[in-house]
C-alpha cells in the first residue's frame, strides 16, 4: 500500500520494468546490490585463488584437490590477481560502492543520486572491468604473474613476465575499474554537498557518510597520477615506447613513484569507510552517542591530509634517496597519532554504554581489536631502519592483511548484517550469524599470526615453494597451520551464505527500526521503496545522529527526524 | 628477539635487531593498554536489565582529556621510533664507510651472478673470479658492493646480515656490509622477476681469513 | 607543522659533501632533485586545490546565509 | 548533571526550510572532475621533469630528433586563450539574455577547432620529420602529453557544440553551460602549463 502510493507518487521515477528492472536501473539501492553481489562473487574467487595458493606452499608439488599442480607461472598469477581482486574488485566496490550507494542517499534523506544515469554507468563499466579481469586469468600464456604492484621493466616487457596478452588485459581492466569508481565518487560528494534533507547540517551528517565522501575526495585526488601511469605502462606493453626502459631514456622507479602516490591513499580510502560503519554500529549497540563527534571527522580529514604524504615508504629499499626516505619515516610515523586517536574515541565511546553483543555489534567490535593489530605492526614498516628487513618479507604481508582483513571482510560482514534488516526487509539469524563469527575470527588469527613468526625468520613473499631455501624450509608446521586455518576459515563461509539465503527467504519481518537506531535510513520501510520516501513526506532533520540515551526522555533513542 | 630466529653475522645486525626491539616495547605497551581497555569495557559495560547507558558527547574539555593525553604520548613513542629508526637507516644506507673490498652483484633472470677481485684484491682487474648463485667474502673486513641488474628489477637481500637493496635496470646502486660470522648464509631475491622467482636462491659464504686466502688462489688458478 | 615540513625539505636539499647517496643513479644532482621537487608538486597540488575549493566555498556558504533567503541563486557568478 | 539541564542543553532548532545548493550539481560535479584530471596531467609533468632530468648534461631533445615548432604553437595557444576569454563573454551574455550570446559562444567553439586542427596538422608534420611515440623518450612524451591535452579538447568540442545546439533550440540551462564553460576553462588553462614544460 505504502508502496504503491510512493511509486505513484515519484512516477518521473518510471524506469524499466520486469527483468531489466534490474539491470538498466537507475535506483541507488539497485545499484548498491549490483556492486554487492558482484563484490562477493569476486570475494570467492579471490578466496578460492588464496586457498589454491595456500596449499601449494603447505604441501609443495601435489596437486591441490579442485585445481590440480600449480606451476611457478600459476603461482605468481594466483598470488597477483588475489591482491588485485580483493583490493579492487572486492574492498572497494563492497565498502565504497554498494554501501556508499546504499547508505548516502537513505541517511541524508534524498530520494536518489543526483546523476542517476552516472551512476548506472559506473556499475556498468565496474562490470566490464571485473570481466575483464577474469578474463585475463585464461588468455594465451596465462594471467598476469607481476605482483599487484606491477613494477615496470617486469610488468612492460613481454620477454620478462611472459605473459603478453594476460598483462596488458589485466592493466585495462584495472583502468575500467578506476574510471567505475571515478563516476560513483562524483555522484558521492555532490550528492553529499547538495542533496541533503531540510535541516542537516555539516555535524549532523553520520559519520559512515563522511567517511565514505572524504574517502571519495582522496580517491578523485589520488587516481590520477595512476591513471597517467597505467597509460604509460599500457603504450610501454603495446606499442613499444620507452617510458620504463632505462635503456632508451625511461626510469622504472617513476612508475613506483606514480603507483604508490595513489597506491598509499588508497588504504585510507578503503579503511574509512569501514571506520565509518563501525561507529554507526557501536553507538547504536552501545546505547551511546559517539565519543566526541567533531574529534572524529576532523581526525579523518587529518589522516586524509597526511595520507598524500607519506606514500614513497612502500619503496626505502627501492633505491630513491636516502635521505628522502627520512622525510617520509617522519610522516609515516605521524599519521599513526590520527590513526591511534580514532582508535581512542572508538575505545572511549563504550565507556558508559549498555552493550549488546547482537552479530553486527561482535563484527564491529572485532574489527577494532584486529585492526589495532595491523596498526601497531605498520609502525614497524614505517620506521626506515627497521624496514630494511621486514620490507618484502611475509611480516608486510600479515600486516596489511591485519588491515585489510578487518576493513574489507570484518568491515563488510558488519555492515552487512547491520544493514541486512533494511536491505531485505527481513532480520538475520542471530545464532548462525554468531557461529559464522567465530568461525572466521577465530581462524583469521590462526592464518596471520604464523605468517608473522614466518616474516620476522627472514620469509619472503611470492615464492612459490620454500624448499629452496635452507633457513627457511625448516618453518614448514607454519605454513600448514596457515593453510588449515585458511580452509576452517573459508568452510565456515558457507554458514554466512546459508544464512543469507534462509532469512532472505524466510526470516522474520524487519519493521522499519529493529535496531532501534536514530539515523534516517531506519525511517523509511524495510526495504525502502523507489524514491525511499513518499514524496510528499520526505524526512526533515532536527538534530545529530547519535542522541542515544539522552536524560529525561523514556526512549534511549530520539530519531533525527522527529521535532522537538 | 629476532636473533634467535635469524642469526646476526653482521656488523649492522644488532642495531636493526635494536631498533626492532625498541618500537616493539613502545607499540606492544599500546597496544596491550588499548586491548586491555576495550576488553574490560565491553566486559563492565554489558548490558545489564534496568541499567541506562550515560549521556556523554565526548565534547567537553574533562572529557577530550582523555583522547588528547594518550594523543599527546603517542606522539612523544613515535619522535622516540623516528631518532632510533634514522639512526639506523643513516647507518646502513647513507653512510659508506672505507672498504677493504669491493664485489659486484648482478641480478638476472634467475640467477645472482658475483664479480669477487681476484688476488690483487682490486676489482674489475683481468683476475676477477666470476661466481654464480654463491658469493664469497672474507669475515671482519668492510665490505662494499655494486649493485647491477640485467633485466628485471631484483633485491638483493640477505636476512642473516639485515640487508636488502633493490637492483634497479640502468643503475649501479652501491651499499656495504661487514660480516661477523663464518658460515653459509642464504641470499633472497625480495622482489618479484618472474616465473623463476621462487628460484632464485643464492648463497653467502662467510670464510675466515686463511681459508678465504686459499679459496681466492684455487679460483684465480682456475680461471 | 609546517615550519617542521620546511626544515625536513631544507634538510633534504643541503649538498652534503661528508655522505653519499649511495642509490642515486648518477651523480650529477639534477635527477634526485626532480624526483624531490615533483613529489613535493603532487603532494601539495591536491591539497591546495581542495583547501582552495573548500574556503571558497565557506565563503560562499556565508555570502548565501548573509542574504536573507534568496529565491535561487546565482547559477554561478564569476565575480 | 540533572536530567532537565541536559534536555536543555539541546537548542531547539526553527522549523528547516529546504536546503540552499552552493553550486549546481553538474557544475559542482565538473569541478571535481576537473580535480581528478589536473592530478593526472600532474602525474604526466612529473613524469616528464623526471626522465627529462635523467638525460641532463646530454642533449634535450636527443640528437636526431626534430625540434618542436614554437611559433606556430605560440599562434595556437594565442587563440586557444582567446577562446576562453570569448566563451566568458558569451556566458555573461546568455545570463542576461541577450540573443547574440549564440554568435558569440559559436566564436569560441571556431577558435578551439582552429587549435585543436592546427596541432593535428602540427602531428603529421612532426610524423614526417621522424618524430614517433618509439624513436624516444622525447617523442613519446610529446605525443602522450599532447595527445591526451588533444583528446580532452575534443571531447570539450563535442560538449560545447552539444551546448550550442541546444542553445539555439532555446533548451539550454544556465548551470548545462557553466558545466561545458568550466571544463574549456580547464582544457585552455592546463595548456600553456604543458607549452611551457614540454615545448620550451
């Protein structure tokens, strides 16, 4: 009935019907689950490449149950595209995309986007893109096999990787899915800027849709030397220039300048947001108002600031100068004080609260106690001296899956499920939701704490086989402890998609507000219609996002949009 | 810490082994101080039948103490980190101290090749001694090595000495080590170069002086 | 802040007759000194154009809640 | 702290009226587009300054490369300027009204194709001479400078011969032309910056 009248209400809304619904829709929501969905497909792909990889270095030579051998090619092609699939096809399009498209126009009260149809075509070339890159596994000579990083002479030189045709598929896609996120990160600040409800000030704005805006504006800031060296990259692979070829005037170190220039903002990028969910999910299980508000947005404009400075880190032993890589100890080290700050109000906010440990808060809460493991460790990489041998080892590597592990995956399960009630209209199962908690956390730690013991003994990364090196064949147990934890890890998946698809098909009904929650996407119906709100009824905003338990009322919640 | 995992068979070992100590004392009293925190929060804070959360915005200047003190420290850890952490790298990258000899490292797809000067102890002379995969030196003496490579960029490292360098195509990077241990040590290729990569292993020979010696004339006799 | 940022890049910028920089790729100094100065140009120039962008538009913003509730405004005033 | 004194604490707030627009949503969603394209013609400056620094003490261009045509460029870029000076003519004009703000743009969008086919005679020139992407670095970064400045004024030609049309079926929105006005202003002004860094 309520749908009904809004659809009639927003009939200039009018897009395709049936089937294309779906695919030729302009409706954020739409959308938002088109970046979802194929986001997670893309997640098992990426875990399935990391199970096959985990397995050959466990039990080197035999041939892994649903692959079969990996080859020294595979192996490297499976190592390069887990890192690129998981950072671009998954982190990205999960946190910034499917709930940037989801979250920003519900909870500042807009009916849509403000460039619908470019946001249709960012989904769109996403797609491409992410079929791209699946492609590029299976052409002539195999996928690309030269670390996600892709340093030039490697990655240009057809003699050198082998892999002529693989590579340069690999580079366009990774340019389509750039452009994708160009256009949705348009829509995100103007839409932000200009769309928001009557009433919504700058400090009432919640914090996951500053998050996701600010991470927008470092993208859009950061791509672009990138995209000028993929170009240079791609016409080095194609058309024979010289850009990279010290031989003939060019310089490999440039494209290590222009990749990590993007390549370090873009950890933020992704890390924000999931920042931002967080603190959605803890004041609204805590019961309590987000510790110190303005601390927050003016701490993420911070790191976002410093984030431009400190990139040259990733390249110490890279031969730049020495004496630049003073400089940038210097700001690596600091941005840990913002860093450390946020993880401070998160800590602060529980203080005083009356926690309940429903699914999405344990994610959150998670998140936070991992993620100050992949903080601390980052310090060690930062600081130059200590660089020189951790730097390449499978110490860099844990660390930034202590990172990117709690943003992308702890950080999307949380949102998920905090966020499932509203998506679908139904609520999830508590008790399978908790299993499949434990089930991943606890065998997260059990695959990157070995790897830790592994790199601080001198491991390096992307070698396919350990036996070849006398230190270092000894610390074998490690490595199958890894991989065990691994495969528990992925098994217990399969409860989360069970359960997914159960309470999608018959879990309890939603309600507009189950949790209980004072932003404005909690106002509309479970799920909201086209245009979320009747038109003639569009939410207006009296207050901040986080009044929660405020004295003297008998509700702990006060939405932003009742007055008074 | 590290050093019983990997041995110290370098001058500049023990610093770097420091330094790692060091940030792990001040990060792991962080770190240790804010999981411990958290844990207790959620523990004391549980939800509990006719209790109400407080009302507290964090806005208030008793309150951002609370933020801003452990700030204010966590600055005063890194300026510790970041003295400790140039020192080092000042050390073992900017400053070259005078060699007794040098040696020429070439990476290539997927072999180190060495360059080690012959008997009169000078290189790129006729009696060079060329090796492949092993390189030889000579312990307690300073060491400086000119970094090349053929193709692809590789790094050059050895974890027993804490030593990496990248080598770069169209470059001749220079650095030094002065090893302190007899014995064969692995070297490591740190950065991707290909289908061979995971191949790529070299050895560090670490002799004494007489032994050295002797090894230095059978290989110039060879050549 | 920045008085620490300028010291570090002066610090950088000293020719230092007593240490080498044993990676640079040849000695003249032109080439290191390109790659300093292009990576002070692209790490300034993003956060001087969002700086700018953004106290332009606090400006504006003010200059918009100064005029009592104007009809429309201006699509886009060049002045 | 008594309940009613943080109940007090919250100011009520006036009844909101709708919300003020500081810019309109595709001129505000050109600016940052624009951001986004001068951080890429950032990248390939920089580029640029440092393979140009690695050939320092040697010869720039490299021996056997034809040099650059600076007057003729000059003449280009007089008029590419000229453009955007007419084009800001022509908004004035079309705010106000007035019916020769058509003639006027259409001047301006003249002058941009005189540039844009002036460098690509300029192209074919050079090709003559033996100047290529592979002969060296040199031609290649004169090419990908260039080429990628040639393309974004294409499409800037294609947007204001769009706008122009649906000015004179009288369709055309103010905030649709300060949305074409500010990426010529951005493809006009980045351009003396490459003239000065790849040409001098």
């Amino acid at each position: 009935m309520a749908e009904a009248a809004a659809v009639g209400a927003h009939e200039h809304h009018h897009g395709p019907q049936g089937i294309l619904k779906y695919i030729w829709s302009t409706d954020h929501k739409i959308i938002a689950m088109q970046y979802l969905f194929t986001g997670m497909f893309m997640a098992v792909i990426g875990g399935f490449m990391a199970y096959v990889f985990r397995m050959q270095l466990a039990f080197p030579g035999l041939p892994v149950p649903g692959y079969g051998v990996v080859s020294p090619g595979e192996y490297n092609a499976l190592v390069t595209n887990h890192g690129t699939i998981m950072i671009f096809w998954v982190a990205m399009p999960v946190l910034i995309a499917a709930f940037g498209n989801f979250l920003i126009p519900l909870m500042i009260g807009a009916d849509d986007m403000v460039f619908p149809r470019i946001n249709r075509l960012s989904y769109q070339v996403f797609l491409i893109s992410a079929i791209l890159i699946l492609v590029s596994l299976f052409v002539e000579g195999g996928g690309f096999g030269g670390a996600w990083t892709a340093y030039p002479p490697l990655s240009s030189v057809s003699d050198y990787n082998l892999t002529k045709l693989g590579s340069s598929i690999w580079l366009v896609a990774v340019a389509l899915e750039f452009v994708a996120f160009l256009l949705g990160g348009i829509n995100f600040i103007v839409t932000l800027m200009n769309a928001r409800a009557p009433g919504m000030k700058a400090y009432d704005i919640p914090v996951v849709v500053w998050m996701i805006v600010i991470a927008s504006i470092l993208f859009m800031l950061s791509v672009g030397p990138l995209i000028a060296g993929a170009v240079m990259l791609l016409f080095d692979q194609t058309l024979g220039t010289g850009f990279y070829d010290p031989t003939r005037g060019g310089d490999p170190i440039l494209w290590q300048h222009l990749f990590w220039f993007f390549g370090h903002p873009e950890v933020y990028v992704v890390l924000l947001p999931a920042l931002g969910i967080t603190a959605e999910i803890i004041t609204t299980f805590s019961r309590k108002k987000l510790f110190g508000y303005k601390i927050v947005i003016f701490t993420a404009v911070a790191t976002g600031v410093l984030s431009f400075f400190v990139w040259a880190h990733h390249q110490f032993i890279a031969g730049i100068d020495p004496r630049m890589a003073n400089i940038f100890t210097v700001t690596t080290l600091l941005i840990s004080v913002p860093i450390a700050e946020l993880c401070f109000v998160y800590i602060a906010t529980l203080y005083g609260g009356s926690i309940r440990l429903t699914t999405p808060m344990l994610w959150a809460l998670a998140f936070i106690g991992e993620f100050l493991i992949g903080g601390v460790t980052g310090i060690f990489l930062g600081a130059s001296g200590a660089d020189i041998y951790f730097h390449d080892t499978y110490f860099v590597l844990a660390h930034f899956h202590y990172t990117f592990f709690p943003i992308a995956i702890i950080g999307t399960f949380a949102a998920f499920t905090y966020w499932f009630p509203k998506m679908f209209g139904k609520m999830m199962n508590d008790t399978l939701g908790k299993i499949h908690f434990w089930g991943t956390i606890i065998p997260f730690n059990f695959i990157f704490i070995p790897l830790f013991v592994l790199g601080l003994g001198g491991q390096h990364r992307r070698i396919y086989n350990y036996q070849n090196f006398p230190e270092l064949a000894e610390m074998q147990p490690l490595r199958v402890l890894a991989t065990g934890a691994l495969i528990v890890m992925l098994v217990f998946q399969f409860v989360f998609f069970w359960n997914m698809f159960k309470s999608w098909r018959s879990g309890e009904k939603a309600g507009k507000n189950p949790w209980k929650a004072n932003t404005l996407e909690w106002t509309t119906d479970s799920p909201p219609p086209h245009g979320n709100w009747p038109a003639d009824d569009m939410p207006k905003v009296y207050r901040g996002p986080y009044e929660y338990s405020v004295p003297g009322r008998d509700d702990d919640y006060w939405p932003q949009n009742i007055p008074g | 810490m590290i050093e019983r995992m990997v041995l110290q068979a370098s001058s500049y070992a023990a610093s770097v082994d420091g330094l790692i100590l060091l940030i792990t004392v001040l990060v792991g009293f962080w770190f240790l101080m804010a999981e411990g925190v958290f844990f207790w929060l959620i523990f004391k804070f549980r939800e509990k039948p006719g209790r109400k959360a407080m009302y507290i915005t964090g806005e208030k200047k008793s309150h951002k103490k609370w933020i801003s003190i452990p700030h204010g420290l966590v600055l005063v850890c890194d300026v510790f980190i970041i003295i400790g952490a140039v020192k080092v790298w000042y050390n073992v990258k900017q400053h070259l101290p005078e060699p007794d000899y040098e040696v020429r490292v070439i990476g290539q797809q997927w072999a180190w090749v060495f360059q080690t000067p012959g008997p009169d102890g000078v290189l790129d002379t006729d009696d060079d001694i060329q090796t492949v995969d092993k390189l030889h030196v000579e312990t307690d003496k300073t060491y400086h090595f000119k970094l090349e490579s053929r193709d692809v960029i590789h790094s050059f490292s050895v974890p027993v000495f804490r030593l990496k360098q990248d080598a770069v195509p169209g470059r001749s990077i220079t650095g030094w080590f002065h090893p302190t241990r007899t014995g064969t040590y692995d070297i490591q290729c740190a950065e991707i170069c290909g289908i061979g990569h995971g191949v790529m292993a070299g050895q560090i020979v670490v002799h004494d002086a007489p032994e050295y010696a002797s090894w230095v004339s059978d290989n110039a006799a060879a050549q | 802040m920045w008085v620490v940022a300028l010291a570090l890049v002066a610090l950088a910028l000293l020719p230092e007759p007593g240490f080498a920089c044993p990676v640079c790729f040849d000695p003249n100094d032109e080439h290191r000194q390109a790659f300093l100065a292009t990576a002070i140009f692209m790490t300034v120039l993003p956060l001087g154009m969002v700086g700018g962008v953004g106290i332009w538009l606090r400006k504006r913003l003010r200059r918009l809640d100064d005029e009592e509730a104007p009809p429309e405004p201006p699509a886009n005033d060049p002045s | 702290m008594s309940t009613d004194a943080a109940v007090m604490q919250f100011e009520v707030r006036p009844e909101p009226g709708p919300g003020k627009k500081l810019l309109p949503d595709g001129v505000m969603g050109m600016v940052i587009f624009v951001f986004t394209e001068v951080m890429l013609f950032a990248g390939l400056i920089s580029a640029h300054t440092i393979v140009r620094s690695r050939a320092a003490g040697e010869m720039w261009p490299p021996y056997g490369q034809p040099r650059l045509p600076l007057e003729e460029t000059a003449i280009n870029t007089a008029a590419l300027l000229l453009s955007a000076v007419v084009i800001f003519f022509a908004q004035r004009a079309f705010r106000r009204g007035v019916g020769s703000a058509r003639w006027t743009f259409l001047a301006s969008i003249v002058l941009g194709i005189f540039f844009v086919a002036s460098q690509g005679m300029e192209w074919a020139a050079l090709l003559g001479e033996g100047l290529t992407m592979q002969s060296s670095a040199y031609g290649g970064f004169f090419y990908l400078i260039v080429g990628t400045h040639a393309l974004h004024a294409v499409a800037a030609m294609l947007g204001m011969v769009w706008a122009w049309l649906r000015m004179s079926k009288g369709t055309l929105t103010q905030s649709q032309f300060s949305t074409v006005q500010v990426f010529w202003y951005f493809v006009v002004l980045v351009w003396p910056v490459l003239y000065w860094k790849v040409y001098l």
